[in-house]
C-alpha cells in the first residue's frame, strides 16, 4: 500500500502516512506553488495521506 502523487505525468510514492505539507518538503516543491486534489477535491496541506491515496499536484500559475 502506498500514497501517490502525480506531478506533470510524474509519479510520486511515499510508504507512511504524512501530511501534503510534509510530502511537499520532500519533493522540495513550494507548498503556495501547487494545489492538491484528492479524489476530485481540493486539499490543504494540513490533511494527512494515507495509504491507497491518490493526490494529484496542479501548478499554480500567476501572472500580469
């Protein structure tokens, strides 16, 4: 059993639970940079993933 995250067609697998804020340090991505979605809804980092989670990282683009 494992958390999945998928990043651009990447994919990303963690074995223990943690929190998106902690996943994000891992992957050394900027957690005001991305939106999470989990099973078609919006997540915040606060939230714990856990085993068979499917968290899809969309970029946050900005500009003027």
């Amino acid at each position: 059993m494992t958390i999945r995250l998928e990043l651009r067609k990447k994919l990303f697998t963690f074995e223990q639970p943690l929190s998106l804020k902690q996943a994000l340090i891992e992957l050394q991505l900027p957690s005001d940079s991305y939106l999470a979605m989990r099973n078609g809804e919006l997540i915040t980092e606060d939230q714990i993933l856990r085993h068979d989670d499917e968290v899809k990282l969309i970029a946050v683009i900005s500009g003027g």
